[in-house]
C-alpha cells in the first residue's frame, strides 16, 4: 500500500489519500469489532476495500447499515486457479499436486477449494522445510502418485523450488509437469532446457500495461499483480470522487463494539460509487453459485482482467509454443486442435514369480542386470502383459516389488504383506503379479477377468538316471542260470561224443550201414554241434544212433524253450523298465518313504497343505463327537475305518521333515541333484511346467489339484477396474494370452533335449555287449587264424628238413649226391616228386547230397522227366587197379 501511495503521488491527481489497514484475527472476544469502531469513531471512512479471503460477516453488516462505501477484491490467485483447472479438464486429469511458493498462496489456493477444483488435488506450501512437511517427499510418498504437477511462482522463486526438484530426482516425466508464472518475469528461469516439453503459462507485461494505461517499464521488473489491481482500484476511486457532485465526505459512527448489526442504524448506501468507472485492468468476477444472494461471498467482487498463454518448452526454437490462451473474462481458446493428455503413470505391484515375473540376471555371473539408470530390469510372463496393456491404455509405468512378504498374507493383526499390502496401503495402483483368487484378499482388494485360467499344484521329480550296462541283455537272466544253460551244453556235447563213439549204430563203428561219408562226432565236432544248435541254421547233421538223436531231440527242446524263455523275458525286461516312474499321484507318494518332498517355504502350497490338516483335524474332531455323543443312531457309527482319508497330515509331516525351501530355484536344484528319483518338489503346475522346458532331467508327475486362477487385482471401487477389464477381455478375444503361452511354455525346446529309450528305442549303450561278443569272436577267430598259420609252417618246415643218408650193405660210400634221373628204375637216394608225396591232412569225403541237390540243383524238376523209383544200390567190384590196397572206394547207381 505505500508502494501505490508513492506511485499515486507521482501521478499527481490531486487527490490525497489517507489509508487506515485493519488486520482481522478472527477471535471470538470481539477485539476486531472493537478496532473497527475505533477507526470509524475517530478517523472516519469513505470507502472499505475489502481484501479478505473470508467474508467478515459483522463488519460487512455493519458497513452497509452505516451506508459506507464498500468494494470487495477477490483473490489474486483465483484466475490462474480457475484457468489452471480449465487446462487439467482438457487433460481430463483425476489427480494433481499444486505447489505453492510460500503459506499465503497455498491458503488462497485451500480457500478455492470451496468453489470446487475438477480434479483431485494436494496443496503443498514449498515454503516449509519441517521434517514431513517437505513438499518434494511428500509428492514422493504420495499415492496414488499425482497425475500432473503445478508450481506456481513468481519468476525468481520459480528456480528455486525447481532447483529442489531437480535434485532430490523427481522430475522424470517432463509432460506432467507445469509452471505456472504469477508474475511476467518468466524469462528469469534458468532451466528451460532441463524443463523441455514441461507446460508453462506466462503473462504478457505489455498487454498488462497497455490496460492500465501505464508505460511499458512500469510492468517489469518488480512488477506484481496485486500491486497494479491496488492501484487501478485507487486511482479508479479517485476519479469517480473527482467527478461526483459532492465529493464523499468520509462518515464518522460510534458503535457498540459487542452489539450486534441490528442495534445500529440503517442508513444509504453511498450513491457516488455508481459513477465509479473501472479501467480496463479490473472486472467483476462472477460470483460463486454456491453461496445465497445475501452472503457476502456472493456479491461480485473486482478481479483483474489478463489473459494468460499457455505453451511448452522447446529446445528447437528456444522458445515456447502455444497451445492455449486463457481470458479471465471467457473461457480457455484452444491454439491446437487439442491439448493431448499426458500419459498417465501407474505403480504397478509384482512380486518374482518364474516365469510370470522376474529380475533379469547375467546367466555367467548371476548378478542383476540394469538399465542406464541403474534400475533393475524385470522380465516374464506379467511383464509383456504390463508392456501390452500399456500399450494399449497409453500409460507410463514403474515396477513396484513388495519390501516385506510375497504376493500377500494377512498377520495376527488384521496387517497384509507383499503385492495384496502394498495394494490395500496405496503403495500401488494395481497388481499384476502370479496372484491367486482368494476370498479373505477378495475382502481387502478387487480382482478383475482372469488372464490366466486354472493353474494349480503339481509334483515335480528327477527323471530316473537308468543304469546302462553293455551287457544289459545278460541281466535278464540271472547267473544261475546262465551257468546253467552252460552246463547243459557241455554235457550234451559230452554225452554226444560218448555216444557216438560206443553206440554200435553209429556212422562211425557201423561202416556198412553207411558206406558214404558221415560227420564223426568227435569231441571237437560235439561241442561245435551243441553250440550251434542255439542258432536258427541249428547243429547240421545229426547223430545216426538213436539213442544220440533222442539226446539231440532232448537237447532241442531245451534249446527251443530256453530261446523263447529268454526273447519273451528280454522283451518284457525292457519294456517294464522304461514304464517304470516312481509316483503317480499326491496319494502315492504320501504313502511311499524312499522319495523325500518339500515346498517353498510360507508360499500358498505351504499354506495349502496346512489348511488341509487343519481340515482333516477338524472333520476328525467333529466326526469323533458325533459318534461318541450318537445316542439314538449309534449303530450307523459301528465301523473300523474312519470314513476320511488322513493323508495331509502325514504330508505335511514329511515336508516339514525334509525342511522347506527358502525359494523355487533351490526346490527345483535339489530335484535335479538326485538322479535316483528319490527327491520331490511340490509347487504352481505352471512354474513347473516352464522349469521341463528348460530342464531336459525334470518331469510333471501326476494331475494337477488345488486348481484357482491368475487374475489382476486392484483396490477396492477403483475407477481403473472397469477399463482394465475391458483391456483383459480384448486380448482374450485377440489371443494375446496364448501366444504368451507358447512363448514361455515352448514345447519346442524340448526338442534339444536328448532322446530318451522311450522315444528312440534301445541304445548301443544297453546292447553293446552284443556286438562286443561279435567282436571277441572275430579277435579270437584272427588270433586262432595266425596260431594255424604258424603251426602249417612249422610243421612243413620239419618235413622238409636234412636228408637222411642211406649205406649200402656192402659198406661203400657214395661219393656224389642221389638224384632223380627218369625212368622206372629208382636210385640209392630217392627224392620223392611233388606228386608222390604224402598228403599233409587226410582228405574227408564229403557225405553225398540228395538226388535233387546233386542233379538239378534247387531248381524245380521238370515234367517230362521219367524218374526211376529212387533206390541208391551200391555196386560192388569195381575197383581201380590203381589204388588196391588202399581204402575200398564204395560206388554205387541209381536206377
């Protein structure tokens, strides 16, 4: 006010005004109406300006009463307020923060608060350094976290509470972010590049001060909007008093300072206000429609007229670009077509879950992987949801992980943890996470559609490491009987030997019976015989006696049935083994003690298992009291069995015994560690599902039980549920869920892994003995070959050694070497021809072939040929002259 009175004086309008200021303090013991009185009694008044936020409801009656001239200013704030409001309503935000430059603008800014903003709003006083009171932690503790943020200040203070943001980190998303000038010194702030793409909306000072009729210089430096409306005000009352017939005299009135309105006396109301006219700075601010026409709130109060730009940073141009202009006298002009909104910012809860939602690690070293501004990265199932819906909602997003628990247990106190905690507190917006249906999380949060159906529990174990043995085909029989069958061919060969050798019917001491060559069985040849009897093309020639071909017969027979008994008992052998699996069913391996199981430690399996023993306890009980109490039916009681399986005690029994696991990681590590299949791991069907795919020694045994679904959750009557469930509902229908189902559950992983005997049938590994025993064979046959070959040397080398000399009787020498000279005559020394030599081996006669085999060959016998009736007969007496004294050769012919 003395600034003004300065600046009117400068003007020199010959008009002397004397002010008297009276600070209100709202008490209740009178002493603002007593101050009042004072003033009228002693100085008097013209006019009462007015500048309250709150309407002095005595005082104001009192003035009319007295027919003063009063004037009412509204507040500086409530153009930028309202235009403020206008701007967030194009940007249909819900939630916004206001931050204020000291504790008078930010208790304007709460008055407003009757007149209604259109969005949900936090008036912070950046003034205030007070441990919680700080604006820029409580705008980070807020929740949900405000959509949009406004800072109004004058240009100067406006860097300094920038400056604050910028370093405790706050300004992230530059499009939420908007500066609002109470001043036109806007250039002053320094950041305008760090603030890019931020909204700012600044007043022109020569459009100010061209309605106030002042020079430009005037609305610089030092300017501020409450002291140009002042001196409008002032210098507007000036002129009307100067014009008016009878300049107003000012009225002087003694009242009773505890007296009520209604004890003074009423008087007119100074007529020489309506000549006032107001420059073309001021206005009549439209009365708020909330307040009854005799209220002082409602009469329309001077304001200033100004029009407010609204633009954003740019680098590009060093300059800002328009996007509005706003008029306290209309409404919000659009430059643009439209103010886009900016996008929204959701914190979204999770919770590590594989494969729904993950931190990202370095597969050598193990550490986590960050972006470039050292945020853990996250990665999964949930996570390409939350990049999708985003997407497709246009919002920005921060992955929020609970600091305490997992996805969320209610304590003894009635408190949650984890994902279902920080939902109930705020500390989220909504959750996206390997969230089951519950009722008591129903109670404290909302679930939407499911995304994804019918998970449930599931065992996971260790396929069974098989013992591959090269001579896996031999253990189908055991060693009994091995040397067994090895005994029955020894003796066979034996007696066949013994046999063919005493039996005065056999080929070898019944020449007349067979004068042909036949197969002598000796001991060599009898052993050769049994043993090739095990093969399909069988011993060849039998035994000519009968008791030897009844042995033969005997022999097999055994043979027969021990190739059957051994082919039927190997292929059962190796089917049997690869159907072999160690459990089938929850109820199975809660009966069997060589398999261990375990589950994660406090995870809704634990909880499960727990709540089901509790269950069994307590039908247990009811059921003991109702058969101990029956009194009329009590024979329908008379059984030995408790009707109830009691299986989930003991399973839970063997759990604790095996201790839980502090993770998922480690249960499935400790089932891949036992390669005897004797380890269990009971966890989510789905998580173990996408272990298989990546774990070749893993498998899914039994059904899956204790089926719920996943859904998303958020608090409870948020707006965000009806949209998010229409989102949920569009990618069903565009199949978005299923092709993140076969992402990470890729069954074509599998086939990387190696085939098992199931799929590709017996390995070398577990018939190689088979083609080691050919090999042996064919070692030994090479070694036997060299040993034969040593031997014919050997001995050919002896026969042909040194001549022996022969002495005549008559006692001479001969005195040159024998030699074979022509002729029949022979010499002293004879050396015996090539021809004459005796044969090394003796030649064995092949036995003679039937008459098929031996004319026609295996060829089909032909029609016409006229056969005789099939009798060999031998034929005595033909004997070559040539070779008597040697072996009778036995002829014969057919007829």
């Amino acid at each position: 006010m003395a600034v003004v009175l300065k600046e009117l004086d400068a003007l020199q309008l010959d008009t002397k005004v004397e002010d008297v200021s009276l600070t209100l303090t709202r008490s209740e013991d009178g002493q603002d109406m007593q101050r009042f009185c004072e003033i009228l009694s002693t100085v008097g008044t013209s006019i009462v300006i007015d500048m309250t936020y709150n309407h002095w409801t005595e005082g104001y009656d009192l003035i009319r009463s007295q027919g003063i001239a009063y004037v009412r200013l509204e507040r500086i704030l409530r153009p930028f307020l309202e235009m403020f409001g206008d701007f967030m309503r194009q940007k249909r935000a819900n939630n916004v923060a206001m931050v204020f430059m000291n504790a008078r603008d930010a208790g304007e800014a709460t008055h407003q608060m009757l007149y209604g903003y259109p969005f949900r709003t936090l008036i912070l006083d950046a003034s205030q350094d007070d441990p919680g009171q700080d604006f820029v932690e409580r705008i980070r503790a807020l929740r949900p976290s405000p959509a949009y943020v406004g800072l109004f200040a004058r240009g100067g203070a406006m860097n300094a509470i920038f400056e604050k943001v910028q370093k405790a980190d706050l300004f992230q998303r530059p499009l939420e972010w908007h500066f609002v000038f109470l001043d036109t010194r806007d250039r002053v702030f320094k950041y305008k590049r760090q603030a890019e793409l931020s909204t700012r909306f600044t007043l022109s000072p020569r459009a100010i001060c061209r309605s106030m009729a002042m020079p430009d210089l005037y609305c610089g430096s030092g300017f501020t909007i409450q002291r140009g409306m002042l001196l409008n005000v002032l210098r507007s009352l000036i002129d009307a008093a100067q014009v008016s017939p009878e300049f107003p005299a000012p009225v002087f009135q003694e009242c009773n300072a505890t007296g009520s309105s209604s004890e003074v006396k009423e008087g007119t109301e100074a007529s020489w206000l309506d000549l006032v006219h107001w420059s073309n700075f001021l206005a009549y601010a439209v009365p708020a429609e909330r307040f009854s026409e005799d209220s002082p709130e409602s009469q329309p109060g001077l304001s200033f007229a100004i029009n407010i730009s609204a633009g954003y940073y740019s680098s590009e141009h060093e300059a800002k670009t328009d996007l509005a202009a706003w008029s306290s006298v209309g409404t919000l002009r659009l430059l643009n077509e439209t103010i886009s909104p900016a996008r929204r910012f959701f914190r979204i809860g999770t919770a590590e879950s594989i494969p729904w939602s993950y931190l990202k690690r370095n597969e050598r070293t193990g550490e986590l992987v960050r972006d470039r501004n050292g945020v853990p990265v996250w990665e999964g199932y949930c996570i390409d949801f939350i990049i999708r819906l985003a997407q497709k909602l246009n919002f920005e997003y921060e992955i929020v992980a609970p600091q305490t628990g997992h996805m969320g247990e209610v304590d003894d106190h009635g408190e949650w943890d984890g994902v279902v905690g920080d939902l109930v507190r705020g500390e989220t917006d909504f959750a996206i996470a390997a969230l089951k249906m519950y009722s008591e999380r129903e109670e404290v949060i909302d679930f939407l559609p499911p995304y994804y159906e019918q998970t449930g529990i599931s065992i996971a174990i260790r396929k069974p490491v098989r013992r591959t043995s090269l001579f896996k085909f031999m253990t189908v029989l055991r060693l009994e009987v091995w040397l067994s069958i090895v005994a029955a061919l020894i003796g066979t060969a034996i007696m066949i030997w013994f046999m063919d050798k005493y039996s005065p019917y056999s080929s070898r001491n019944n020449r007349q019976a067979y004068p042909y060559p036949c197969r002598e069985f000796t001991l060599r040849e009898s052993f050769w015989f049994a043993l090739t009897s095990f093969t399909p093309q069988g011993g060849g020639e039998a035994p000519k006696a009968i008791s030897g071909r009844m042995l033969v017969a005997a022999y097999w027979l055994f043979v027969v049935l021990m190739l059957a008994t051994f082919t039927a008992n190997l292929a059962a052998f190796l089917t049997v083994e690869r159907m072999q699996t160690p459990v089938q069913s929850l109820e199975q391996l809660a009966r069997q003690s060589r398999i261990n199981y375990t589950v994660v430690k406090e995870s809704d399996t634990h909880q499960y298992f727990i709540n089901m023993k509790f269950a069994e306890d307590t039908l247990y009980r009811m059921w003991k009291e109702l058969a101990l109490n029956a009194s009329k039916d009590f024979k329908k009681f008379r059984i030995w069995d408790y009707p109830i399986k009691e299986q989930y005690g003991h399973i839970l029994l063997a759990i604790n015994s095996s201790q839980p696991v502090a993770d998922a990681r480690e249960g499935f590590a400790n089932v891949d560690a036992h390669e005897n299949a004797d380890y269990a791991f009971i966890h989510d069907s789905a998580e173990i599902k996408y272990e298989i795919t990546r774990n070749c020694n893993l498998t899914e045994v039994g059904e899956v039980f204790a089926e719920q679904p996943y859904a998303v959750a958020v608090q409870q009557g948020s707006h965000l549920g009806d949209e998010l469930s229409y989102a949920i509902l569009e990618l069903q229908k565009d199949r978005f869920f299923e092709e993140l189902k076969a992402k990470y559950w890729n069954q074509s992983n599998l086939r990387n892994c190696p085939l098992s005997e199931d799929q590709e049938g017996i390995t070398l590994e577990s018939l190689g003995g088979v083609f080691i025993a050919t090999l042996f064979g064919l070692v030994l046959a090479m070694i036997t070959l060299g040993l034969e070959v040593l031997y014919y040397k050997r001995k050919k080398t002896k026969l042909e050694g040194p001549i022996t000399q022969v002495r005549p009787v008559d006692g001479t020498v001969p005195t040159a070497p024998p030699t074979a000279v022509s002729g029949t005559a022979k010499q002293a020394w004879h050396i015996p021809t090539e021809q004459e030599k005796p044969p090394l081996h003796p030649v064995k006669i092949s036995p003679p072939p039937s008459f098929e085999a031996a004319t026609f060959r295996g060829k089909k016998l032909p029609p016409k040929v006229t056969l005789g009736d099939g009798k060999f007969k031998p034929r005595h007496g033909l004997h070559s002259k040539k070779n008597i004294g040697a072996t009778d050769s036995h002829m014969g012919y057919m007829e």
